[in-house]
C-alpha cells in the first residue's frame, strides 16, 4: 500500500504566503531591499539581515524578502516582481534575468566567489535511527523504498538531486543508458514531487516516506527543529552552488548587501544553519554546528564531489540536455521525459 505524503505543512505554506505578501507590492523607500531568493534560504536569512543592520552600510536598511521555489521566483522577477537583490539555487535561474535585461551580463565579476552566495551538497534524508540502513545511492533504486524529492520544474533543488543521482552512475563508469535507467528507477519510487525544497522537506517530515533527496542545509535546519530524523552524506554527491546577484535598477545598498553576503562574517552565520562555506570566502569560522552529524565537523568532504562545472559541462549545456521543455509544453529533456513516464505527481 502506498504510504501517505502531503505537500506542506499549513503553517508553513502560510508562513510562505504571509512572506510573498509583504514583498509583492515592494517599497519605495531607498533603503527597504526586496529580496527574491528560494525557499530553503528563509531561516537562514532572518540573522544574515540582522548582522547586515548592525553594519554601517546596513544599518538604516530594511528588508522586504519573497521566498518560493527557485524557477518560479525567477520566472516571477521576469513578470514584473520587485528585485533588488535575488538568491537563486540555480545559475540559470539568474541568467534567465540576464537574458531579459534585468541583471548585468558581468554579475558573476561582483563577488569574490564568481557569484556564488551559498553551497551545501545533496544528502539522503531518512527517519531517524536510519531504520533501512540507507547508506548510497543504489540503496534507494530497491523496489518497495519511497522517495520524496521536489519537482524540477519549479525547483533547483530537485535538478541539483536528479543531478547527482546521474552522477554517481556515469561516474562509477556507468553508460548514459544505465545513468537514464537508474534515474527512472528512483523517480518509479517517488509517488509526488513538490513544488520546492521547503514544501518537499515538509512532506517528509509530515509523511512516512522513507528518503528525502535534500540539500545538507536543510536536513540541518530540520534536526535543528527538533524533527526526528538523520542523514546521510553518501561517499559520492554533487557540490550544490546557489548564486546571488543584484538587479540593474536596485535600490542604493544592493551592492553592499551582496558584498555582505558574500563576506567570511555572513558565510560563517550561514555555515551556523548547514551551508557550507563558498569557495574563494577566506576567513570563515566555522561555529559548532548543531544538527549536524558531528557538530564539531559539520561539514565531512565526500570520497568523491561532482560538480555541474567539471561533470556537465555548466548549467548551460546541463539545463538544456536534461531539463528542456519544447515551446508547446512537450519534454524535449532526458528529465521531463523521464517524470512523464514515471506516472509521479509533479506538483506546481
């Protein structure tokens, strides 16, 4: 029989809703910044922004921020939405702005970090004492383990996931025909995928699936709640790059939040709720990291990291190849062609 699952939480949707309200309008004060970001940096952010008004740059800035599922956030600035600032879990999801004239072609020159504001890396997300024994990536294509992962039509975190399950077979020398197979395999394993990160990790811990497919920030953030879970750091993953950026018309103040953003200081508040550290940021402390698998090591390096860069080419060939859609709707990616077949409901 299949177990239950449920697509969020009330309160969280609500929290959500409450969030994306007190944005949409934005503000035409100079110093209140409407920030566009995906879902999962909602907690994180709250003392990001805290540190940032305790700053003399920031310290007569307010904050008017909207969180969603990454593409849909996008999609939305694109429509019309108030952006100064935008924090994405894809870099596609900002050069759709680049291609629509809404941010800089050059906005990777503007950090340190080649745009990057935050990583984690994909982990395995289970009840708490593991009681299957998850353990890899082969673990979770057995028949009878049910999966929660987001849908890769709204959510960067679902296209960092399938990714990553993709890896791990051609890189252990598996051919593109055995990667795609295995890929049915879990999605065959999956009755729903949610609309973002947030929403599929509320299915989780509301349901009784077996798995989530999860950034290693959020099953931090979920321990650190209190949830009864555990996770799993499999020996082969994929490095998870979220980029930041801000929108050519900005408000003054944009530029120096992303500076911030971008700083040992704001990265090591970050690392305080999961993120790992971003590359090219020196002097991050790291704190104890609470939820973490060891606290006092909260970050253990994989026997083998993936990367979009090294492994696929960039998100631009990686987008295309995997998850394009034809302009009448019809899936021309190996993904969407994949989740039509699977019979999963794609929730939006």
């Amino acid at each position: 029989m299949k177990k239950t699952i449920k697509a969020a939480v009330v309160g969280m949707t609500g929290m959500l809703a409450l969030t994306a309200c007190t944005s949409a309008g934005g503000s035409s004060s100079k110093d209140t910044l409407s920030v566009v970001a995906f879902s999962v940096m909602e907690t994180a952010n709250e003392g990001v922004y805290e540190a940032y008004q305790e700053t003399d740059a920031g310290e007569e800035t307010e904050f008017a921020p909207s969180y969603g599922a990454s593409g849909d956030q996008s999609r939305a600035v694109v429509d019309g939405k108030e952006a100064d600032f935008v924090h994405f879990s894809l870099e596609t999801d900002v050069t759709r702005l680049v291609d629509e004239g809404l941010v800089a072609d050059d906005w990777k020159e503007a950090t340190p970090t080649n745009g990057i504001a935050t990583s984690s890396v994909v982990v395995f997300v289970v009840r708490e004492g593991n009681p299957l024994g998850i353990d890899s990536w082969d673990d979770l294509a057995q028949p009878g383990v049910e999966i929660v992962t987001p849908n890769p039509g709204s959510s960067g975190a679902a296209r960092w996931n399938i990714l990553a399950a993709w890896a791990h077979i051609i890189g252990n020398g598996g051919t593109e025909k055995e990667a795609e197979q295995f890929v049915s395999d879990l999605l065959a394993n999956t009755p729903a995928l949610p609309a973002s990160g947030r929403e599929a990790t509320s299915a989780f811990v509301e349901g009784d699936q077996d798995v989530l497919l999860s950034y290693e920030n959020e099953a931090i953030l979920a321990k650190q709640n209190g949830e009864a879970i555990d996770y799993v750091v499999p020996q082969d993953t994929l490095l998870i790059e979220n980029p930041a950026a801000v929108t050519v018309d900005a408000k003054d103040g944009a530029e120096d939040f992303l500076e911030f953003v971008t700083s040992a200081e704001a990265q090591s508040l970050y690392a305080g709720f999961g993120f790992r550290p971003v590359e090219g940021v020196e002097g991050v402390e790291l704190p104890e990291v609470e939820g973490a698998n060891d606290p006092a090591d909260p970050f253990p390096a994989p026997e083998e990291l993936y990367t979009i860069d090294g492994d696929f080419g960039g998100w631009g060939e990686a987008a295309d190849k995997f998850f394009a859609d034809g302009e009448d709707g019809e899936p021309l990616g190996i993904i969407p062609r994949l989740i039509e077949h699977s019979g999963a409901d794609a929730q939006e």
